[in-house]
C-alpha cells in the first residue's frame, strides 16, 4: 500500500495532467464518462474536490454533512479556466495531506474518517478519471502498478462496498488479480461477500482497475468462478454514481 504523501502526490499529478490540457484536447469527448468532454472531467475532478474538503469540516457525527456540502459546492462558480479548477483541487488535497488524526465525516461509509483516508479516496477516484483521459486521448496510461494496486485495494475495502449499500445488491465476492507488464504478480484485492457467488479475474493492473470501474478494458480474463458476478458489479458505478455533467 503506498504512503499519504504518495497518494497525495498521485492525486496531485492526476489534477495537474487533466487541467493542463491544451483547449483542443479539452474539447475531446470522454467515451468512459457519457456526456463529458476534458473540460468536463476537469471540472468533474476539482469540484469534487472541494465537495470531499467541505464534507472534511464536519464531525463523523453530523449526518447531514454530505447534504450540506453539496449545497456549499453547488454555489461555486461555473465556466471555470483549468488553472483555476486545479487551485480548487490542490487546495483540497492540502487539507488532506495532513497527519492530524482527529476523526472527521467520511463519505464512504457515511461516518468516521481522517485525512489520511480521505487521501487514500482521491487517490482512487481522481486516479481513475485520469485513466479516462488518457483513454479519450490515447495516450499511455501512465499509473504504476503500485498506484494500480493501492486503488484496487481502496476500491475493494470502500468504493464498491458503498456501491452495494446504495444499489441493494450484492452480486459476490471478486478477487482482482493485478499484474506487471512481465506478466508477474503485482497483487490482489478482494471484495469480500457473504454470497456464495465468487469470481476471479486478472490481467495488467490498470486494465483490472478499468474492468471493477465497469469501464472499457484489454486483456482482463476470468480465471475462475462465474463471469455474471464481473458484469453485475461492473454495471453497479454506471447505475449508481452516475454524475451529471458539471460545466
């Protein structure tokens, strides 16, 4: 798993590689978010950003403080330059890059979070709208497979258990195998489940990144167990976190 500040750091050069596009790239459609140019993730990314550092001001306690940061960040200025967004961001990950312990809401599990865990949280979602870009760009993914594998862990312990929760299925339990471009093992990372239902998949580590965010992926195959229990989960971030197009 990698350190704070490495997340902090890869969060950091995800916002910097979205926002620096130049104006003809931000115009390009991202087929992995319908609806969304560059420009759109970009603002997708720094906004969100905000969103995570207003709900960090509230107590674990306090269950309206997902409601009540999202009316602070829809008050926040549209038809933003890039620079500015990724100010916006930057000065989000500052508060996350703290190493103050005191609990604050996190919304993952609706509840009891830190800074740190909050790090871990952009590291993951701005990581993997990053691969979108590169994907709508074809460009080289250029996450590391040790960015690869500490977000499959993030997912597999807080993203797609929330997933579950929100969408009221369980489809089963996936075990991600991420592996180096040698072929070699990188690591695993399980979504645990009290199904009976289990499935297996493995391939290069930001392709199985790709596939348990239910975006397009290459060479991911399953190895064992029952396919249906991949395409179940794949479906549930499309169905439930499913975003709007910010502008």
């Amino acid at each position: 798993m990698l350190r704070q500040e490495e997340r902090i750091q890869a969060a950091r050069a995800a916002v910097d590689y979205v926002t620096s596009r130049p104006s003809d790239q931000l115009v390009v459609a991202v087929p992995n978010c319908p609806g969304w140019t560059v420009y759109n993730a970009a603002v997708h990314i720094c906004r969100a950003a905000v969103f995570w550092e207003y709900m960090m001001a509230y107590p674990p306690t306090d269950t309206d403080a997902r409601s009540k940061a999202l009316r602070r960040v829809t008050e926040l200025p549209t038809g933003v330059e890039p620079a500015e967004l990724a100010s916006w961001a930057h000065r989000a990950l500052d508060q996350m890059a703290t190493d103050d312990p005191t609990p604050v809401y996190f919304s993952m599990t609706g509840g009891a979070g830190t800074a740190a865990l909050w790090a871990w949280h952009a590291a993951s979602e701005i990581g993997i709208h990053r691969l979108d870009v590169e994907a709508a760009l074809n460009h080289p993914h250029q996450i590391t497979d040790a960015e690869a594998l500490d977000s499959a862990l993030y997912a597999a312990e807080y993203f797609m258990p929330a997933l579950r929760v929100d969408a009221s299925e369980d489809p089963g339990e996936v075990t991600m195998e991420l592996l180096a471009d040698t072929g070699g093992l990188v690591g695993s990372a399980v979504i645990g489940s009290a199904s009976a239902h289990r499935v297996t998949m493995r391939g290069p580590s930001a392709q199985v990144l790709l596939a348990i965010w239910g975006r397009p992926h290459e060479h991911v195959v399953v190895s064992s167990g029952d396919p249906a229990v991949l395409e179940a989960w794949q479906a549930l971030p499309g169905k439930v976190k499913q975003f709007g197009t910010w502008t």
